[in-house]
C-alpha cells in the first residue's frame, strides 16, 4: 500500500517499451484489416484499466491514513501526467482521475489538501523571511516588493489548480475552486491580525510589506480571471 509507485511505473515501462512493436508490427495489420483502432493506445488504455481496479480495492484501505493518501494521489497524478505527455494517451479513455473523483476518495482528498494547505500557510507566516522579498537587491526584477510569504501562497494555489485542473468534471473542479477561495480568505485573515499589530507604525517595513502582499495577490488573481 506504500508503495503504489511500484506498480504504475511497471505500467509505464510496459507502455515505452511495447510501443516499437505496436506501431511496426500491429498496427499494419489493423491498417490492412481497415480497422480503425490505434494499437498503442488500446493496449495503453488496457493497461489502464487493471490499474483502476487495483485503485479500487487498495483506496479503501488507506482513506484514513493522511501520509499513505497523499503519497498515492501524488504518484497518480504524476502517472497521469506521463501518461498524456510522454504516451499521448486520450482524455476520452477511462483514468485514474475517475477513481480520484468518486465521492468518499474526493472529499478525502479535498480534506487533507486543505489541511497540508493550511500547514504550509502556518509554517510560511512564521519563516524570519516572511515579509522580505527574495529579490529586494535587484531592482528591475522586484518593482511590487512582493514579500516571500505572498509569493509562497500563490504558488500554493497554483501547485492546487495544477493538481485538480484533469479532474473529469466542472462540478468538481468548482470544489476545489471553493477550496482556494477559503484558502484565499484565511491569508487575508491572517494578514489582517498581522496588520493590527502594526497599525502604530504604519509606515514601518512590515506594514508595507503586508500592503505591497495585498497589492501582488489582487493582481495575480485578476490575471487569472480569464482563466477558465
């Protein structure tokens, strides 16, 4: 159960490696039959399916155990990931974001995605370096001031919607959405007690620091707003 990288990559490996043989030897003969199938590609999606039944038996097992999760939804999403841009595989076939999408592993999964979210926010609001911008030496590169706490909580969100953006369905799609809204709210919470500390010296560095933060994330967010 620890280990579902073991068998995911055996896949991919069976996929590269039969790959040569498929398109010389196979797929002529299909071709001359006037068949349509793409030999590769059933017998990736082939593939495929054995690994969604052993998704199936071993999710239940390890609903419950945040580390053993967690590790399996990163391997699959990184499995997925090869599998579309290495191995060109159809986003009409069946994948393992359907097994990730089924109700009890899908709020499992948006529960501890919230909760290692929130961790990170706790452990980058902390850091000595929070409200200090890793390029304040360079001039052209840092015109925002944008301190590495507000930077580090925009990656967090995009490493997110870079995580769900192949689930299956808008519907779920939208609650994760609703996820980095929360997360989004909580930031501007917490940078709001930050800023009460501070209000006798508002011109002082960390005040500007948490406006110059304000400033990057509302623009950020805006340049994401075309983004569907």
């Amino acid at each position: 159960l620890n280990k579902p990288e073991w068998y995911l990559t055996q896949v991919l490996m069976w996929i590269g490696n039969h790959a040569k043989f498929l398109d010389d030897k196979i797929q002529p003969i299909l071709d001359k039959a006037g068949s349509s199938v793409n030999a590769g590609l059933e017998f990736s999606r082939a593939l495929v399916m054995l690994i969604l039944e052993k998704l199936a038996v071993d999710i239940p097992c390890l609903l419950y155990d945040d580390t053993l999760f967690c590790h399996l939804v990163d391997e699959v999403l990184l499995f997925e990931r090869e599998l579309y841009c290495v191995h060109g595989y159809l986003s009409s076939f069946p994948s393992c974001m359907h097994i990730l999408s089924e109700e009890s592993c899908f709020q499992r999964w948006l529960t501890v995605e919230k909760k290692f979210a929130l961790q990170k926010m706790d452990s980058m609001l902390s850091s000595e370096a929070a409200w200090i911008s890793q390029y304040k030496d360079i001039t052209d590169v840092d015109e925002m001031k944008v301190p590495d706490c507000a930077e580090t909580f925009m990656t967090l969100l995009l490493v997110i919607t870079d995580r769900y953006k192949n689930l299956p369905t808008a519907s779920r799609k939208l609650q994760f959405l609703g996820l980095q809204k929360e997360l989004v709210d909580d930031f501007r919470i917490r940078l709001t007690q930050v800023m009460k500390e501070e209000t006798r010296a508002s011109l002082g560095f960390r005040y500007c620091a948490i406006l110059n933060a304000v400033n990057y994330i509302a623009t950020v967010l805006a340049d994401w707003a075309d983004n569907v």
